[in-house]
C-alpha cells in the first residue's frame, strides 16, 4: 500500500551553533510543529542544508528528528547523492533511522552527461533496492538539470515509486507532471509563491520553506482552495508571496533562519560558505510576517 502524501509538509532547517549540528535546537523545534496541521515534515532538504552534512551528521540528524517527531505523521528523508551507490546506502540508513519516505534529489554533477536514460536507470536502481517509497525531488534553481517529463512517466509505473516534488515555479512543467503519469503517482509543489495556482491546477499538496514559518497560512490555502473557495485562497497567496519571495530569492537560507527565529523557533546559523543575511533582512521578513500576523 502506498502511503499518502498529500498535504503540506515544512522542509525543517538544519541549526547549527558555532558552526556544529545543534540536535537539541531540532528537536525543540520539531517538538513546536506537533501542535501545527502540517501533514509531515522533510529532513535533510534543500532548506535542511543537506549537502552541508556528512553521511554521520544526515544521519544523526535523522534519528533526532524520528525520535521527537510523531510515527504516525509522516517523516521523509532527503537522501540523494551524486552516485547511484551513495544514494541507496543513504535510502536504507534513513530506514533504520525511522524515516517512512525518502525524497531522492535528480543527480546533477556530470550535467552535460546526465540524459533521460541516466536518470531512469538512477532512480529504478534506487528504488528496486529501497526499503522505503520513493519521492523524486526534481530542484533545477539549485542542480540545474530537470527531470524529463517521459522520465518522470516511466518512472510513475515503479510501485515503489510514489510521486515528485517539483520546486519551480514553471506551472506549464508542473502541469505536464500532474496530468501525464498515472495515478496513484501525486506531485508536490515546492514554489511558495505559485501555491495557490499549483494547488489548483491538481498538485496534491506542497513542500514549503514558509510552511515552517507560517504552517497554518500554508495549510489555509490548501483547505481553501479544496473547498472551491477561490477567491480567499488567492488573498491569502497575495498575503504569503511577500515571505515567500523574502526567505526565497532574495534572502536565502540565512533568510530563512532569520524567520523562524522571528516566528519564535531557533533558526540557528548557517553553514559556511553560507553568510548570515544582511542586516536589512530582519525589517523586511518582519514587516512580511506582520502582514500575516505572526509573531513570536
């Protein structure tokens, strides 16, 4: 049976304190999103500053967040990797760890090499050998390869392979991803700022950075846009886009720890090279967050 995954998940930041993994800071923070009506959470994401990490930190990662997160609300794991080898390895830990999906990044290092056929081969391989179901993760702003919508349908007829996130915001690709595989294979948006048109046109839910900061908004939206109520799920995406856009491209990462920590969670440090956000972004995410009323 495949498990649902519908819904709006918080992609969770990674803290660091004096440049280390802060375990404790994630755990608080985890504890914070059982009260919230997200669906689940990803560990070890794009915002999680997964490729920050070696395999002993993803991993210790995992075990704290499986340990202070619910077992009956969804986990997934970010476990892609370059090799095909590296990524099942990472796919089976975060199976001991606990996680019940793991979202698997398109490798992108060899680009110029990395065809259609070489991401098939990848991820059947991966998911033949995978105890856990597969969510591809499809981030071209960060790899700057795309999956190929014939991939994603020859992938969509692997029973273990259950859906796709796509993080652009392309609402003609995203389509072409909703309507060409068969069911049950779902896709997840992962562009704030397109929510409400991704959610219309038949995403089954998103994956979000600002669904860590604002997770009730996020849900919002959904409900609003499942029960045929338009025109207030376009307010609240008009509402949400300016976060959106403030912890997306212009501020980044760094941005985003700035919000959580406004929003009263522990965002922490980021990694280096990543540099802390400029001094002006605190004004601007918090004048977006009081448009939301949200505060500590």
């Amino acid at each position: 049976m495949r498990p649902s995954i519908r819904g709006i998940y918080a992609p969770i930041v990674t803290p660091f304190k004096a440049q280390q993994v802060d375990l404790d800071a994630l755990g608080s923070n985890l504890i914070r999103y059982r009260d919230t009506p997200l669906a689940g959470v990803v560990i070890l994401g794009s915002n999680g500053e997964a490729v920050m990490l070696d395999d002993d930190e993803s991993d210790a990662v995992l075990v704290a967040a499986r340990r202070a997160w619910p077992t009956e609300r969804t986990l997934i794991a970010g476990t892609g990797r370059e090799s095909t080898a590296a990524t099942i390895a990472a796919t089976r830990r975060a199976a001991d760890a606990g996680a019940d999906i793991a979202m698997v990044r398109t490798p992108s290092f060899f680009k110029a090499r990395i065809t259609s056929d070489c991401f098939i081969r990848h991820y059947e391989e991966v998911a033949d050998h995978s105890p856990l179901p597969i969510l591809l993760y499809n981030v071209t702003m960060f790899t700057g390869v795309s999956l190929p919508v014939e991939a994603a349908v020859r992938l969509a007829k692997h029973e273990r392979i259950i859906g796709l996130k796509d993080s652009g915001s392309d609402l003609a690709l995203l389509g072409e991803f909703i309507n060409r595989p068969a069911a049950p294979f779902v896709v997840l948006a992962g562009s704030a700022p397109t929510l409400y048109p991704a959610l219309a046109i038949g995403a089954a839910g998103a994956v979000l950075a600002v669904a860590g900061i604002v997770p009730d908004v996020c849900v919002r939206i959904q409900e609003l846009v499942n029960a045929g109520r338009h025109d207030e799920a376009r307010e609240w995406q008009r509402r949400l886009t300016p976060l959106a856009q403030a912890v997306g491209t212009r501020y980044g990462i760094p941005g985003l720890k700035v919000a959580l920590t406004i929003a009263g969670y522990t965002g922490g440090e980021a990694r280096l090279p990543l540099l802390p956000a400029p001094p002006e972004a605190e004004a601007t995410i918090r004048a977006a967050l009081d448009a939301l009323h949200v505060h500590a």
